[in-house]
C-alpha cells in the first residue's frame, strides 16, 4: 500500500518537474536592451500575449516543407518573412467584429489564420508561438504606463493551401530555400535574426518528429 507520504513527495517531484519544464521553455536568447523608455528582451516561450498587446507580429510560413516569403510593390520590393504591423496598419489588428474569447490562444489564433488568407492567400493549419520580445516601459516612460508591455511575436505555421494571388496585385508570394531565407533574415530583419533562426530551427525539429502542425 502507498502511503501518504510517498504520495506527497510524488506530487513535490511533480510539481518540480513541471516548473522545470516551463524554465526550458522560457530562455532568454539575447541580453536585455534599452530601447529608450523601453526594455526589451527575447524569449522563448508559450506564453501568448493578449492580441491588444501585440505591436507586431512576424509568421514563419511553410507549406510542403517549403518556406514562403513575400513582397509588397512590385518586382523592386524586397523579399520579407511575412509581418503584421500595427504601427503601420493598425486596422489590421482590430478584431472587435469577431466573435468574443476569453482565451488568447484562440483569439490570436483567429485573426491570424483570418490575416493570412485575406492578405497572402495562405490558408493556415497549425500554427504555434516560438516566443516573443517583451518590451516593458521604464519608470522614465512619459507615453506609457510604467511597467506595462507590449509584444513581439515569433509564429511558426504551416500552410495547408495556397490561393493564386493577382499577377498585378498588391503582394506577390514565393517559395524560398533555406540558405535564400538565412540570407533574407539577415538583410530585412536583422535586428531579430537570432530570434527567427531559433524560430526557425525549432520548426525543422518539430518537422522531424512529426509535430510541425501541431
């Protein structure tokens, strides 16, 4: 018989266990950096922001086992993972005409397949978060409370269907190889490339084990 002793010491052990696992899960990558009234740093994690706290988002995108990258403006645009701005188009981040969640895994979830299709064509199966920047505002921060946060999003998706975009459209969409994409990073995004290689690396090992959709 199991006493209870043996009992309590097995759900110590466990309870241990699963505070482990959630510091594996939660590395820092790149040391911590002011960015004015900001601090900001990189860290893997699944720990998902809610949507009104992402400033941007960039979508590691594959299908087939192929990275997709794209451009906006014609053959002189650069080539680019595909990002979500606020800054830049706030509209897109506003989902107040969907229905309401109280999770923020399906909320992100559903704006961003909902993104994806509407602007690439990209029909979105799994997906899952890398991790994130988190920017936390000073005591010195004038335009922001202090110590609140705002986000950086490292997403990983697989694509299950490709719409044909317009010839002439407003984005245009291709498959790129591996050394294209380390290149690509290192010439649009540089100030997150060791974000999108971890990214990027941990979606060729769940593609391995079979969990990549996941």
């Amino acid at each position: 018989m199991i006493s209870p002793q043996n009992i309590e010491n097995w759900l110590k052990q466990q309870e241990a266990n699963e505070v482990e696992a959630a510091t594996q899960r939660r590395k820092v990558y790149i040391q911590q950096r002011r960015l004015g009234d900001w601090v900001a740093r990189i860290e893997e994690s699944e720990e998902m922001p809610d949507l009104d706290a992402v400033d941007r988002a960039f979508l590691l995108v594959w299908h087939k086992g192929k990275p997709l990258v794209v451009r906006r403006g014609g053959a002189f645009a650069p080539w680019l993972v595909p990002t979500l701005d606020r800054a830049a188009e706030p509209e897109l981040f506003d989902d107040s005409a969907a229905p309401k969640t109280r999770s923020s895994a399906k909320r992100l979830g559903r704006w961003l397949k909902g993104v994806a299709r509407e602007r690439w064509g990209i029909s979105v199966g799994g997906w899952y978060q890398w991790g994130f920047e988190r920017r936390t505002a000073t005591t010195e921060a004038t335009e922001a409370t202090p110590g609140s946060e705002r986000f950086h999003l490292f997403l990983c998706l697989t694509a299950t269907k490709l719409a044909d975009l317009e010839v002439d459209g407003e984005w245009a969409r291709r498959y790129a190889a591996t050394r294209d994409l380390n290149k690509l990073v290192r010439d649009q995004h540089l100030e997150f490339e060791t974000a999108l290689m971890q990214a990027h690396g941990s979606y060729l090992v769940r593609q391995q084990t079979g969990s990549a959709g996941s």
